[in-house]
C-alpha cells in the first residue's frame, strides 16, 4: 500500500462514514479514472472487454443506487481467468478491484475493500509503468506518474467525503 498505516486508518474512517452506495459510487469513479489514465490502451482484448463490462455493470449499480454491483457470474468467472492468465501489465490488479465491487464477495462494499481497491487501483498503474528494479534499504523516491495517481486519490476522497 502507497499510503503509511496511519493514513489508511483515516481512510478507512472516512469511508466507514459513508454510505455504502457512496462506496460504491467512489469505487467506480476511481476505477474510470485509474483505465482512463493510463497512457496505453489495454492490449489483451479479453481483459479490454471484461473491464468495459464489468466498468458498464458497476456504474448501472451506481446509477440504479445500489450498495454493490448484482454478481454475473459469467462475468466474474471469466474475470478470474484473466487475473490468472493474462500477461497485460495491471490487469490481475484492475480485475481484482472490479471484482470486489460484486455481490460475490459480499452484500455491499465496506470500508476495508474500498481501502483495498484503492491499493489495486494504485498498483495497476504502478506494474503498467514503473520500471522494475531491486531495492536496497529504504524505497526509492515517489515517481511523478505515482505521485499523480497518490494525489488524485487524495483528492476523490475529499470530494466524496465532504
């Protein structure tokens, strides 16, 4: 996780303040954000079409009010063949962030899943682009992609927590 523990804490206090929909409603937002920045289009066509239809399922159970996307099981089981599969940079990530906003894996998205896909989100982008490397001691500076994405997280949860 990007974030020091003391700051997930506040996360999770945050979100736990907020309706489950809104939950939901933030997940989906990030999760638009997170595909839409990244500077290459997906290239897997089957992991290109389970994060269109598993983005389309997540905003109709925002837009219908829900607490959590109506599980699809075809849908979430072709998703987990790609999170094991597939050789896209992030997608095991990104799919695992989707898929924690269905009914599968609960009645409504808490607070520590929403802290978790922010994490997915954040480490999606970091394996699309971020030059792999063997750390020695203390971790090495925040890159400006990283920071861009640290920042836009900051700053969706002001806005859904205000």
């Amino acid at each position: 996780m990007p974030f020091p523990l003391n700051e997930i804490g506040r996360f999770e206090a945050i979100f736990a303040a907020m309706s489950p929909a809104r939950r939901l409603a933030i997940a989906a937002e990030h999760l638009q954000w997170t595909v839409g920045n990244f500077a290459t289009p997906i290239g897997d066509p089957v992991v290109a079409d389970l994060v269109a239809r598993a983005g389309a399922a997540v905003r109709a159970a925002v837009n219908a009010g829900l607490a959590i996307a109506p599980t699809d099981d075809a849908l979430l089981e072709g998703m987990d063949e790609a999170i094991q599969e597939s050789a896209e940079p992030g997608a095991s990530d990104l799919l695992m962030s989707y898929y924690l906003c269905f009914a599968e894996t609960g009645p409504e998205l808490t607070p520590q899943r929403l802290v978790v896909i922010f994490d997915h989100c954040y480490q999606a982008d970091y394996t699309r682009y971020s030059e792999p490397g063997i750390v020695v001691g203390e971790p090495t500076e925040t890159t400006d992609r990283e920071q861009a994405v640290l920042d836009y997280q900051r700053d969706l949860l002001r806005r859904y927590s205000v």
